[in-house]
C-alpha cells in the first residue's frame, strides 16, 4: 500500500500541471520583456553614368590621306568606345565640343550601338548635338567614330577638342 499513496502523491501534481497547460498555455511559453520594431527604405535615385574608353584620340592628316589634286583630306578613328548606364526613362546622349569655332572639321557618329539607335554623322561644334537616341533604362556602349577633315587651303595646325558626352531627357 504504501507504494500506491506514493503513487497517487505523484499523479496529483502530474494532473495539476497537465490542466494548469490546457487552461494556461500562455504561462508556459517564454517570457517578452520588450519588442520594438523599425521601417527599412529602400530609395532608388537617378543614376547616369558615362564613360569613354580611350583619354586622347590622334588624327594626324599625313600625305598619306590626301590624293593629288583633292583640296579635301580624311582620317577616321575608331579605337574608343563609349560605355553608358541611366536607370532614368527617355534618355539620349549628346555631344558637344570645346572650340566655339574650330577652323578644321571632325565628324563624330556612333557605330554598332548595343541599345538605342544612332543618330547621323554630324561635325563637332560647342551646339549639343544627338549622338544616341532611346538609351533610358539601360546600360550600354558604342564605338566611337572621329573622321577628320581639312582641306588643302586651310593650311597646317593643330586643334585640340574637349568632347563632352551628356546623358538627359530626350
């Protein structure tokens, strides 16, 4: 007998705790002593980025480009890329040129453009002009295309451009 009291002395807070569980769950769970909780925001702002490959580009008009009894003389470089990235919508890239007034010419076209599309050949001046057309939202590059021109009656000198390249609003 003395084993079933002790039996029944144990089974009674067995019992006590198994109801004090179903009535009172929330007692058994971990203590909170304190919650707090904060915003994150994630803000996106304008980005336009451009970059040209090459620092200098050298058009030397030689004998080598004229032809005997032409005034008119040429020589194309194509080693620069220009390399973009906007994640602004409806933009296009201009280029502009230092001298206000060069005395020699030199064309400027984008060729093989890997978004947008490229506007026509135009003569480098300090008027804005559209080198690429429909490059928002993207990044991208081109190559560049420089063709000078001097003619035979200009004489001989030298010209050193600043292009400038600006990604804006089409």
């Amino acid at each position: 007998m003395r084993f079933a009291g002790a039996h029944r002395r144990l089974f009674l807070p067995a019992q006590i705790l198994a109801i004090l569980c179903i009535v009172f769950p929330v007692a058994l769970q971990a203590q909170t002593y304190g919650t707090d909780a904060h915003n994150v925001t994630v803000q996106v702002l304008p980005i336009t980025l451009a970059a040209v490959s090459q620092g200098t580009v050298l058009l030397n008009v030689t004998s080598g480009n004229a032809v005997a009894g032409e005034d008119r003389m040429t020589v194309t470089d194509r080693s620069t890329r220009l390399l973009w990235g906007t994640n602004a919508s409806a933009r296009k890239i201009t280029a502009s040129s230092s001298l206000a007034s060069p005395r020699f010419t030199v064309l400027l076209l984008a060729l093989d453009p890997t978004r947008g599309s490229a506007g026509p050949e135009f003569a480098l001046s300090a008027v804005p002009r559209d080198l690429l057309l429909g490059v928002g939202r993207s990044s991208g590059g081109c190559t560049l295309q420089y063709t000078a021109v001097a003619l035979a009656s200009q004489g001989t000198g030298t010209e050193t451009h600043v292009v400038t390249f600006t990604v804006q609003a089409q």
